[in-house]
C-alpha cells in the first residue's frame, strides 16, 4: 500500500521534472479498442465511457491536446480490420 504510493509519487516526480507536460495529458492513455469504444486511463484509473469519449471528442479532429497543443499517443486494442 505504502510503496505503491510512493511509486505513484516518484512517477509525478518525473513526470514534472521529465519535461513540460500538461495536467491533461500527465499520465493519460487514450485507448480505442476494435469495437471503436473509447476508453481514456488517467493515473491508471479509466473514466467513464461518457468521460471519455468526451475527452477524445474535444481532441478531434487531429488527436491533439487543447490545453497544451501536444498530439496524442493513442493506443489501439484488439483485432481491427486489416488496412
Ligand atoms: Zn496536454
């Protein structure tokens, strides 16, 4: 319990000190499974399908942050059609 916070602590630590990254995108995984749902991780915890999809919409059409500019990462799971 103790050192899985201290882990999280010492993951901010360099996240802040690692570069210029923005709240927003801190330790946030966007993930679009094959079915097309998406699903946004914040500090390892997943928002809610409404939450998330939100927080995709507001970064169309381009994947990009709108508080930092930074283009986004994002994470496809499963087995999608072959392009
Ligand atoms: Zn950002």
């Amino acid at each position: 319990m103790v050192s899985a916070l201290i882990e999280r602590r010492l993951e901010r630590l360099e996240q802040v000190s690692g570069g210029d990254e923005c709240p927003r995108c801190a330790n946030t995984q966007v993930i679009i499974d094959c079915s097309g749902n998406i699903n946004v991780v914040k500090d390892q915890a997943r928002l809610t399908a409404e939450a998330s999809r939100r927080f995709y919409e507001e970064e169309q059409p381009h994947g990009q942050c709108p508080a930092c500019g930074n283009f986004r990462h994002k994470v496809v799971v499963g087995w999608g059609p072959r392009q």
